[in-house]
C-alpha cells in the first residue's frame, strides 16, 4: 500500500513555528493548488485547494527559515487525519500532509530560486571541464 502525496503550490502565509517541552520543533503551513477547466459552455474557471501542511524537527527548523507566504514550493509526504476538540468540546477532523520533503521552487514576484536541476548541471558542466567536484549532497 501507498501513501504518499506531492504538491506544487504556493504558501497562502509564512509557516507557523511551535517548539513543544520535549524540543520537538513542528511547523505548520497552507499550500494552494489550482487547476484550470472549461465549463459546460466553454468559458474557462479555476478551482484553487488549500492543503495543510505539517513538518517536524529539522524540516520543520528549514520550513522557518527558508519559507515565505507567496513562495511556490515543491512538497512531498503521507495524508494523515486527526482528531481533536475544539474549545467548546466539540469533536473535529483534519486532514493534513506530513510532509518528510519540500524545496522551494521559485520566490515571491516570480523570482527563481537555485533548484537541484540547476545545481546538478552546474556539476555536469564542472566534471566535463575535469573540475573535481564532491557529489555527496
């Protein structure tokens, strides 16, 4: 069986960081997903989700750092649902992605961001020009 998520989206606002007594770190932040269609009389519509997303530890420690509302980032991680009570007692359901990956595709305005792609061809282009380059990441 197979649980496992990926999204492209881009942050709705900046994480929100909490440190729990026993050290754990947990951030938690919205991504928005969109999909163009055409409707029954051919005009065109977008349809935007809005994903929770939760990272822990040191994920958790980089989502703080390097994420920003506005951001489009790539994530990776499992669907998981969780039951909790509401201040008036009332039981709830949420349904988030726990993530265990993400890499921010491009900054705020557009602006890109130095991604693996890039980064692997300049160490193509530095191993074809005999340049000795450690390939550990």
């Amino acid at each position: 069986m197979v649980n496992r998520v990926i999204l492209i989206g881009n942050l709705g606002k900046d994480p929100e960081v909490k440190r729990l007594e026993n050290g754990a770190v947990v951030a938690k932040f919205s991504v928005a997903t969109s999909e163009n269609y055409k409707d029954k009389i051919g005009e065109w519509n977008t349809n935007t989700e809005w994903h929770d997303v939760v990272c822990w530890r040191n994920l958790a420690e980089r989502a703080e750092s390097t994420l920003k509302k506005g951001v489009q980032v790539y994530v990776e991680g499992k669907l998981t649902h969780r039951t909790w009570q509401d201040q008036d007692g009332n039981n709830r359901r949420t349904t988030e992605i726990v993530s265990n990956y993400f890499r921010v595709v491009s900054g705020r305005s557009s602006e890109p961001v130095q991604t693996e792609k890039v980064q692997t061809e300049k160490v193509q282009t530095e191993l074809v020009q005999g340049t000795k380059y450690d390939l550990t990441f």
